[in-house]
C-alpha cells in the first residue's frame, strides 16, 4: 500500500537519496557479491525505483528491509540492474554495415596461416547479438569459415542470462527484426518459443567475464560492444574503452551502441570509420 502525501508526486515518493543508494549497493555486494559503483547513480536509482513500484514499498526505507528478508527480491533487483534487454539484428542498418564491409575487410587483412579470426560480443545478454554475428557468417561466409575458422566469444556478468543464452530460447519480441529467410532456416517452434538450431549454437561460446577487466581477455580482430556503457560512469567508461583498444591489433574493429561514443583519451586510440553505425577501428 502506497502512502502518498497530497501535492507529492510518486515519483517524489520513491525517490532515492545517496544514503539509501550506498546501503542498497552494500546489501549486493553482502549478498550477491555484485558491485555496483560502476554504473551511473542515476541510473540505478532509477531501476531500483522500477523494483520499490513493483513491490508496492511507499518509501525506500520500506524496500531495504523487504531486500534485507527476501532471498527472491534480491535476485530481481539484481536482473532489473543489470538490464538485459536485446534483440536479434537490433539497428539492422550495423549488421548490413558488418555483412558488406566490416567482415570482407576483416577476412581479407587476416593472414590465414598464422591466425583464426576471434570475436567478442561483450555484455551479450541473451546471445541475440553474438548469434546474429553468426547467422551472417554462416549464411554469407560459409567458404571462407572453412579456411579460416571463426571463434564468438560472447561474455557478460550475469551468469543466469548466459545460462539462457546458452540455451538459445527466444519470445517473438526478440526476433522482430529477423529476416523471415533466416527464421525459417535457424530456428525451430519450441512450446511457446523459437529455438535456435545447434548449426549457430555451436558457433558461440558463453562466459562470466565483467568488462571492467576486458584488457585481461585475449586479443581479438572485432568487439562489439553496443548499449552497455552507456550504463557506466564516465570513467569507467574510459577504462573499459582502453582495455578494449588493448586487446584489439592495428586495424581491429570496435562496434559500440547508437547512443554510445569514444571519450576522453580514447579518442586518440581509434578512428572512425563509419560514424552513424558507431563503428571504429583501432590505430
Ligand atoms: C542492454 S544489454 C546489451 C545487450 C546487447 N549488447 C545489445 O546491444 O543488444 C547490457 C548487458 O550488459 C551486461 N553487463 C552489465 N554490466 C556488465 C559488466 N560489468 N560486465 C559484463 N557485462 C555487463 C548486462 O548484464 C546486460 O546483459
């Protein structure tokens, strides 16, 4: 039951003071050993809000003790913040840009004796992203994959959407921009969902990884890294940025999100090579 002061808003009721923030980030880490200091505090006050309207706390008091006693709330506040939304061949007009250049250039400058081509999809929720990456090899680069093998990496820090996208399972939201060519050749009706044949499956390996650490990973020849920062501070946005630059040669290509750009020293460490599509390659 919500309790409401007439003139105040719920908005104003829900609100978020840094106390409160510190204490909720406290109870993760306690209880989930998940940190949050790395993401921007406006948006998390404004997912945990999300949580406190869905379990009707009328103040942010109320929904640290309902956190405190309920095992289930903290798995949800954990899911709502670690936002896993995605889709396949989300902004089309990239992977057209990754079917026509990106990929002809990147098969083209990779020597095939010394090298296999290595993929990174970092923070890849449920798999929609790294396995549109595989439908395109595999509908387009078949000849080439049998000289020189591709390997998808695909990481993120919630190790229950991995288990998902392992598990390849998918409601129609998420394939609203799927070729209907590609819908009939990689997926099969599955109960209420469509699941992804092992063809694509096998093409994918899933890991835990927080790309606060990236620089630790190997080397690779194409990130993509898209709707992710933007959820970060500034600075860390920076230093995930470098790591990235770190594990990319010369001439390896970074693909962040539509409302995510390089910052700050980074800048100098890329260049653009398709702005619109958010597409850089490393100096
Ligand atoms: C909005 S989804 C982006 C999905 C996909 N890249 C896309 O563009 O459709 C953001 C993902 O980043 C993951 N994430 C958040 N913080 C992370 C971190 N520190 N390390 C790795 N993944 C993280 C979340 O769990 C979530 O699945």
């Amino acid at each position: 039951m919500s309790h409401i002061l007439p003139g105040h808003s719920l908005v104003d009721s829900l609100q978020i003071n840094d106390d409160t923030l510190a204490e909720i980030a406290m109870i993760l880490k306690m209880r989930r050993d998940f940190g949050m200091s790395m993401y921007k505090d406006k948006c998390m006050k404004r997912r945990i809000a999300i949580r406190m309207r869905s379990c009707r706390c009328s103040d942010a008091a109320e929904y640290c003790n309902l956190l405190r006693q309920s095992e289930q709330e903290l798995d949800h506040l954990k899911k709502t913040l670690t936002i896993h939304v995605s889709q396949f061949f989300r902004n089309p007009s990239m992977f057209e840009k990754l079917h026509t250049d990106i990929l002809p250039y990147l098969f083209q400058k990779t020597d095939i004796a010394r090298n296999n081509l290595r993929f990174y999809s970092l923070g890849c929720a449920g798999g929609e992203e790294a396995y549109s990456l595989g439908i395109i090899l595999r509908q387009f680069y078949s000849r080439q994959l049998m000289d020189m093998p591709v390997e998808i990496y695909a990481y993120d820090i919630d190790n229950d959407i991995l288990e998902a996208a392992a598990r390849a399972e998918y409601n129609e939201d998420r394939l609203k921009d799927l070729p209907d060519s590609c819908r009939e050749r990689y997926f099969v009706p599955n109960g209420k969902c469509l699941k992804l044949t092992a063809e694509i499956r096998d093409m994918v390996s899933f890991n835990q990884h927080n790309i606060m650490n990236v620089a630790a990973l190997d080397p690779c020849q194409l990130v993509l890294c898209r709707n992710t920062l933007i959820y970060f501070t500034r600075q860390d946005q920076e230093k995930i940025l470098r790591g990235i630059a770190h594990i990319l040669p010369t001439g390896g290509i970074l693909v962040l999100g539509k409302a995510e750009t390089l910052v700050g020293d980074t800048r100098q460490l890329f260049t653009a090579v398709c702005p619109v599509e958010r597409v850089y390659r490393r100096l």
